[in-house]
C-alpha cells in the first residue's frame, strides 16, 4: 500500500457547515470571496481565502490515481485552526473541523484524517485529543503558534495537552504555522522557501530543549520536511546541551522523531536518512500547495534505497502509524 503522510483538506462539507451554523461562532466572522469563505478569529487579522484546490475532492483523488497513491494522511488547514478562539467557542470549533474530516473519510477512504485541537486552551486540546482518538483518528496536526506570533509550544500551560498525546499514543504533526513574525522572509517567496523551515524548527527544538520529546515518550512526535533542518543542526544543538544547564538531548530526541520526504533534492534526502535512519522516514506530498511535491514517490525512487527502505518509506511506515488496514 502506497500512503501520502502529509496532505491538507478542507471539506465541502466544513465549508457548508460554518455558513449554516456561524450563531454558534459569535467571534468567528466570515468573509466571503471569490465563492469560498476567508476568516478573523477573534478580531484578528483576515486569513487568505480558502484555495479551492483545498476543497475539490474529485482533483485530489484524480492526483492519487495518476501518482498511484492508495492512501493520503490529511490534516485540516493551519490557517482556519481558530486558536484565537477562547473557552468553548474554540473547543466547538475544532470539533467541528473533526466532524468533517472524519466524515469526509468515510465517505472517500482514499483520506485518513488527522485531528484539530483548540490549543490556545491546554485542558480543552488535550480533552478533544482524546475524544478524537476515540473516534477514529490516528493523531492531530498542530500549528507552531498556539497563541500568535511569540508563543510556543512547551508553555506549561499546554501540559495538560502534552500529557494527553502520551496517554493516547497519539501521532502529532507539529506543522509551520502561515505567519510567524519574521518579516525578513515575506520577499522573493521566502516565507515558503525558508520561512516554514525556521519556524518549525525552532518550535520543535524547543520542544526538544524542554524535554518534551523525552518526558512524553509515548506520543509520536513528526516534524515534517526532513525534520525541519534538524538533522542539519544537530551538532550545534548537541554542543548548546552541553553548555547549556537542563537542556533536553537533541540527539536522543531525533531519534525518537518521525518525518516526512518533503525536500525537492535526493542528496537531502540521503543526508536525513543518514542522521535519522529510513525508518523513521515517510513519503508526503503537502497537497495541495504549490511548494508540496507533486510527485512525491520520485524523491525516493532517486535516492539509491534498497526495496526494503523504499517499501517502509512509501507506505509501510505510515501503515503502522496510522493505523491503515
């Protein structure tokens, strides 16, 4: 079985679904534009519009087919998360989003969807957490910022949510978030060449440095794009540990994470198979985004694996992760 483990979706149905019951969402105001819905959570600044590509359920399939791809591990979109959304408002939201998703792969199998959770609020993340396990889902995608620019991940009022994943062996795609305060990449497309890379890593990091990765040893940590350049700077944060009291190990650390072959290079590749092992290894494609890899099963056939290795990374490895029969 050939499994995507890094796609995005957004349902038809969700979409529907937000127009019909926005009384439910007093701070959530919709923004009509070009047919498809944009959001402010909270006063916040606007999100971009929903692409269309993130809902059109019969192109994604016609792209499976064609890549001959039987399986696709989908998270909703970061950018609609609504962490801003405060209390139950935000906990009804994400539901919501897990509703669809969860409905809409009963309906289409090709998709395995993956959780949201209200993670501006620590108890509720960790309670949607476990009902979502419950449902069905193999784990949750989560944004790098749980509370806008500046915020991160190993805050310890997000315990509660961390301490629910290692109850429920949860998989957590710890995902780069649209806008993360560094201004310096909003030219020359930046934000997408290297800005995804800094902020996730630099969120996972400190997860690592906080002894996150450590401490909840039964969640399944995945930080995608080859790690976010943690391969790649694992020396310099080893040598940080040492100098710095407390610090987590990051060597024992990447080696506990999972992540993804979205890298456009074999050589890449290569390198974090050497640092990480193949068999913490997944093919993905970021469908449907423009700086995904739109043939995604191509990095793997170049980079010189045994059929073992390509066999566990093109499918075997997400088979068990999440749970696919």
């Amino acid at each position: 079985m050939i499994v995507d483990c890094h796609a995005h979706l957004v349902p038809p149905e969700l979409l529907a679904a937000i127009r019909k019951d926005a009384a439910r969402f007093p701070n959530v105001r919709q923004i009509e534009e070009a047919g498809s819905l944009a959001f402010a959570f909270a006063g916040s600044k606007p999100t971009r519009p929903v692409s269309k590509p993130l809902s059109d359920i019969p192109a994604r399939l016609a792209w499976l087919a064609k890549n001959g791809i039987d399986k696709q591990v989908v998270g909703g979109w970061v950018d609609m998360f609504g962490y801003e959304l405060a209390g139950a408002e935000g906990e009804a939201w994400s539901r919501l989003i897990n509703d669809c998703l969860l409905a809409a792969a009963k309906a289409e199998p090709h998709f395995v969807p993956l959780a949201t959770v209200p993670l501006g609020d620590g108890a509720r993340a960790g309670a949607v957490l476990k009902d979502a396990i419950k449902a069905g889902f193999a784990g949750a995608m989560i944004g790098t910022l749980p509370r806008g620019v500046g915020s991160t991940l190993d805050a310890a009022d997000l315990d509660p949510f961390w301490a629910a994943t290692d109850e429920t062996g949860a998989l957590i795609h710890i995902h780069p978030s649209f806008d993360a305060g560094d201004k310096r990449v909003n030219d020359f497309g930046l934000a997408n060449g290297l800005g995804r890379i800094t902020d996730a890593v630099i969120a996972v990091a400190r997860l690592i440095s906080a002894g996150h990765v450590a401490k909840y040893k039964n969640a399944k940590f995945f930080a995608p794009m080859g790690a976010a350049a943690l391969p790649f700077v694992l020396g310099r944060l080893k040598r940080n540990a040492t100098i710095t009291p407390g610090v987590g190990d990051p060597v024992a650390a990447l080696a506990a994470i999972y992540t993804d072959t979205i890298l456009h290079d074999a050589r890449v590749l290569k390198f974090v198979i050497e640092m990480m092992g193949s068999e913490r290894l997944m093919m993905g494609s970021d469908m449907p985004f423009p700086i995904g890899d739109h043939e995604p099963m191509k990095i793997v056939a170049e980079a010189g694996l045994s059929a073992a290795q390509v066999a566990s990374i093109n499918g075997g490895l997400a088979q068990k992760l999440f749970k696919i029969a």
